[in-house]
C-alpha cells in the first residue's frame, strides 16, 4: 500500500513521465514485497525556482533533470529491502527514462495501518468488519 510522490521540474514528455512512473512500481513490485495493481503515485512538476536541492549534498553532481522520490508505506520493510530498492530504481531509471543515479533522491516514510483510509471513510487496514468480509471473498 505504498502512495508514491515524485517530484521534479516542468517539462518532460508524457511518455518520460510514464516511464519514470512505471520503472518505480516495477522496482518495487520486484524488491518490496508490492502486489503489481497495488499502485498509487501522484507526479508533481514544478517550475525552476519550486523545486530547490542542493547539487552536491552527500551525492552528485546533481542536474536540473533531478527527481525527488517519497514513498509512504505502511509495513516497515528491512535494511536490506531499502537498499535493494534504491540500487533497482537507480538501475531501472538509468535505463528508461534515462536519469543519470545522481539525479535519483529516495525518501521512505513508515506509518501506522490507521493512518491509511483508501475510501468510504473506513480505515480498512483496521476495521475488523472490512477485514472479515476481504477473508471471505466478500470485499
């Protein structure tokens, strides 16, 4: 149940767009334990001056083709899981669309299963009649 945010600057192609999209949800249907429908991403693109990063900081050079990844997921994955997501969506995204690795920023947030309602004002990773009626195929 991870949400997906990705930020970058203005200007790229849809099809740039679906690809970064696309190579994120593979990355993590490969390396975090993701079903492959279980996708939600919003893309923000912002102007020069509403996207501001450091070129340098702890990576680099970084370019104006940067990307910002924030993934919130509910189950905490391990040490290991991270860092293999980071190397895959580094090597997926190198590959298409094209980002150079120094231009890839992840950032992994947990939360807790009553932080998430996916609709109809239900909390459903906690609602003991919704998880009920998904066990007997009613959901």
């Amino acid at each position: 149940m991870p949400f997906i945010r990705i930020s970058l600057r203005k200007g790229k192609s849809p099809d740039y767009l679906v690809a970064l999209a696309d190579n994120i949800q593979r990355a993590l249907v490969e390396t975090f334990d993701v079903p492959e429908n279980d996708r939600f991403q919003a893309i923000h693109q912002h102007d020069e001056n509403e996207l501001i990063f450091d070129r340098s900081y702890l990576a680099g050079p970084r370019s104006d083709d940067f990307v910002y990844i924030s993934i919130t997921i509910g189950r905490p994955r391990t040490a290991e899981m991270k860092a293999a997501l980071y190397r895959r969506l580094a090597d997926l995204l190198a590959v298409s669309p094209g980002l150079r690795p120094e231009d890839v920023m992840i950032v992994i947030s947990t939360s807790a299963p009553d932080d998430w309602s996916f609709g109809n004002g239900i909390a459903q990773m906690t609602d003991p009649d919704w998880r009920q009626r998904v066990a007997g195929g009613r959901q």
